[in-house]
C-alpha cells in the first residue's frame, strides 16, 4: 500500500492486482487474480 498519493481526495492506495490475502468468500471470483494472471502471461513482472 502506498502511504502517499497524488490523489487530491485520498491519502493513501492500494493495488490489488499487485498482492492481497484471500479473506472472505468473495474472493471466489476475484477480479484482481485474474488480471495478475493475464498481465503475468503478457510478461509484466508486477
């Protein structure tokens, strides 16, 4: 997580597609798994 932004409206972010914990049966079908794997078989490292 990034402590700093240059979002006006926020003070920090997040990536999900970058690293998160499974936490609750909603992640069943995450999005942002999906996507890691994609940008990973495109050659993108993060």
């Amino acid at each position: 997580m990034a402590t700093s932004s240059p979002i006006e409206w926020t003070e920090a972010t997040w990536n999900p597609v970058t690293g998160c914990d499974k936490v609750s049966p909603g992640c069943a079908h995450c999005y942002a798994e999906r996507m890691a794997k994609r940008l990973q078989a495109m050659g993108q490292r993060r």
